[in-house]
C-alpha cells in the first residue's frame, strides 16, 4: 500500500504525553501514514527543504497533530509553517493545491471550556481558524479536525477511546 498521509507530530515534550503520544502509535501502524516528528527532524531551528518538499509531493493527505499551547499549535509546527509552506505556496510551483489537511489536537481543557460562555469563549473550531486560513492561502481541503478535550486528566480507558476513534479516522485517509 503506498504511503498517503504524511502525519507531522508537533509536541516539546512527547517524552510525557499520553494522549498524543497514543495517538502516534496508532498512526505508525498504518501501512499508509508516514509519521514524522518535526522536534525530532529539525535541525537548529531547520527542516530540510528537499526532504519536506518530496514527502508533501508524495501524499495526498496531510495531518497536523499537536497539544494545544497557549491556543495555538507549538513552536515547531508554526516554524516548519514558516520554513516550508511559504516557499510553496510563494514559490513557481504549489504542490500543495487539492491535498487535503487535518488537524488533529488535544487540549488539557474540558469541551466546556471552548464554548461562547466558556472560559475561553470561542469555540475549538473557532480558535483553529488560522489553520484553516493556512489551508485556505495553500488551496488545500480542511478536512473536519479530530479534537481531544481532557487530555491531562484522561484515563487508560479514555485514552483508548480516543485512539480508537482516531484510528478509524485514519483508516479513512486512503484515497
């Protein structure tokens, strides 16, 4: 089966995760998902051009996982953002154009928290509208992205759930 979903995991501290790091597991035990872990692949504050610009030609999915930090994704992922989507997308050729993008993040908060009369009042959805507009400005597909809410106080039992749920939904990422 050819490799379709390039998984991009964007977490300082995956060391500790539970819930994220769940949610890898599953996701490298599909045939057809290329993870990747962008705080382990750049090097001093770089991504190798070359080697992202040929994994993003090569699949038609892409999915962004990470804890959400401050309400908005970690460092790394917003600096590969920088490093590797600018060039395309402002560059001679966007290969980006039709591939379809998830975003799949965990919050410590309950799903009360992300509401019009919430803590936050926004909503999840609301708050991930930037990466939607990424999306948007790189002529990608947003796909529905696949939330956890609770993440720091879950459970085994929870947290298999979760990755459960996640599963199928990868399942559904062939073309």
């Amino acid at each position: 089966m050819n490799k379709n979903t390039l998984l991009l995991i964007s977490h300082p501290n995956f060391s500790k995760s539970k819930i994220n790091k769940a949610l890898a597991e599953i996701a490298s035990q599909k045939p057809n998902i290329i993870v990747r872990h962008l705080d382990e692949i750049q090097k001093e504050n770089h991504y190798s051009l070359e080697e992202e610009f040929a994994l993003l030609k090569s699949v038609s999915s892409i999915i962004w996982q990470f804890p959400i930090y401050w309400y908005n994704a970690p460092a790394s992922l917003r600096n590969w953002q920088d490093q590797i989507l600018s060039p395309i997308v402002y560059g001679p050729e966007n290969f980006l154009i039709g591939k379809k993008l998830r975003v799949a993040c965990s919050a410590g908060a309950a799903e009360s928290t992300f509401s019009s009369t919430g803590l936050n009042r926004f909503t999840a959805e609301q708050m991930l509208c930037p990466m939607q507009m990424t999306t948007n400005a790189c002529q990608m597909k947003w796909k529905k992205p696949f939330i956890t809410f609770g993440a720091g106080t879950m459970n085994e039992e929870q947290i298999k759930i979760v990755a459960e749920k996640y599963s199928k939904l990868l399942d559904q990422e062939t073309p």
